[in-house]
C-alpha cells in the first residue's frame, strides 16, 4: 500500500474515506487495486529506495570533503577564511603564561586559538584589577606594543567616572552584596589573511557585562561582538599587536524569562571557562 493511494481519494468500496489506510483483500481478476497495482507501487519504492541511497552517498562524500578541508586550513596550508570548527587533533597548547594559555601551534589553528583566548583574558574581570591586568597584557600583546597598551588601559581602567557608570568602586570591585560579571564566549573564529610571520584573525563573540545583585542599577546583559586581531609570530608564539572591533552579527533574540540575580551569580561563579583551539 503506498500512502498516495490512501490519500487519493477514489469511491471504491475497499476505502474507509479519505486519508484513512485501505486494506488490500487478495487478489481479484479485474481488480484494479490488484496485482497490476501492487507491480507499479514495487517499482515506485524500488525507485525511492534507490534514490536515498544516492543522496546518502552523495552526503557522505559532501561531509568527508569537507572535513579534509577543515582539517587542511587549520593546519595551515596558507589559504585564508572559514572553515567548520572540526577536531583536528593537534594540541591547542603547549604551556600557559599565568592563567593565560600559550605556546601555539605555528598556523592558521594556532593564530585562531590565540585570538578566541587572548579575548577571553582581555575580556575579563582580571582587567578590572592593576596586577591582574598588567600580566594579562603582558602575555597577550607583542613586546614592541605592550608599553604602550599597558598605559592607555591603566588610564581607562583606573577612570573614575568609567568605573561609577558601570558600577564599580574606585579600586574596580563591586558593591557588596553584588558581583561583577565580565565574560567574553567565543562563537567562531577565521583567518582572513595568512603568512609565516602573520595572521589576521577574525572572532565573533557574545559578551556577558553587569552587576548582579538584588541591587544591581547596571544588571548583567549580552552583546555580540565581532574583533579583528592582527597577530605577529613572536619568539616562538602567536601575539597581539593591534585589533579593531565592531557590532554584531546579533542574532534574535529568544523570549525566555530572564534568570534572578541569585540565579546569575551562581552559573557565573560555577562554570568555569575553556581553553579552545580551532
């Protein structure tokens, strides 16, 4: 019985009505929903059957193409742009420098790792405190700029008319009773340009910012950002040495009911962050 005919229709006597399944009696001479029929709906499932498993192989052969291209511009090959996050298998890194991973891998995987975690320190609260900051800084930006990033950023982090619009006291906490929420996620990265010395790196991210406490006049909320980072390769490791950032993409958002300030501080403070790699 193919679903074509339940649906047809037809006034025969076999049907129950329309769209209700018809039960097939034997066989009949003359019967027109017979023998003869059954022929014609074996050959049209011969033919469905048939076609999957043309669309299968064809989609096999799409996802392993590419998943070997993935895997051959993350390691490197000097071409540029997006490919799927895949597992390639290469360690994303070899050490840290403080809290902050380093030691990556000499290609586009490792530039691309770099960026999503040098944004995850840059963007942190650790940049709200001076000793925090200056190790930050000093582990993701190339020597030749790092003076000179770690003097604009002690004047922006120490204004403090920046710190009371956002909340914070003079030495950049938060109020008691209140917790501080800065947390960059990265969603997907890609290498725009490529060499041996030097990378161009794209990320795009969502960033939670805010206070959250009952008392909170400035509650934590999330934006999407896209940086730009211009990577150099460095005594062995991939480094900042300028970015540009700009909105979006932003996707739509959800009608889901925001959580408590309760509810916040506890995921902020139970769910650690992540190491990624391309």
């Amino acid at each position: 019985m193919s679903l074509g005919d339940g649906a047809s229709g037809e006034g025969d006597g076999e049907y129950g009505g329309v769209g209700q399944t018809r039960t097939r009696l034997p066989d009949r001479p003359g019967d027109v929903y017979g023998g003869a029929r059954r022929g014609r709906s074996s050959s049209r499932s011969l033919v469905t059957v048939v076609g999957v498993v043309v669309l299968l192989i064809a989609a096999i052969a799409f996802a392993n193409r590419g998943g070997d291209s993935a895997s051959s511009d993350g390691n490197g090959d000097g071409k540029a742009g997006a490919t799927p996050t895949a597992a390639t298998g290469t360690r994303p890194v070899r050490t840290k420098a403080g809290a902050i991973p380093s030691g990556y891998a000499h290609d586009q995987q490792g530039a691309q790792s770099a960026a999503a975690n040098y944004a995850v320190a840059l963007g942190s609260t650790g940049m709200f405190d001076t000793s925090q900051r200056h190790a930050i800084v000093d582990a993701v930006y190339a020597p030749a700029v790092a003076a000179a990033r770690q003097s604009d950023l002690d004047k922006a982090y120490s204004n403090e008319k920046f710190l009371a619009n956002i909340g914070l006291a003079k030495d950049g906490t938060a109020p008691s009773g209140e917790t501080f929420v800065s947390r960059i996620i990265p969603a997907g990265t890609k290498t725009t340009k490529y060499g041996s010395e030097s990378a161009t790196v794209e990320l795009w991210y969502t960033s939670l910012f805010g206070l959250s406490g009952e008392g909170s006049t400035n509650p934590v909320s999330e934006s999407w950002y896209t940086t730009t980072y211009e990577m150099a390769w460095i005594n062995g490791d991939w480094k900042v040495t300028d970015f540009t950032q700009k909105d979006g993409p932003v996707p739509v958002g959800r009608d889901q009911k925001a959580s408590t300030a309760d509810d916040m501080t506890k995921a902020v403070e139970e769910y650690g962050g992540f190491t990624y790699a391309r």
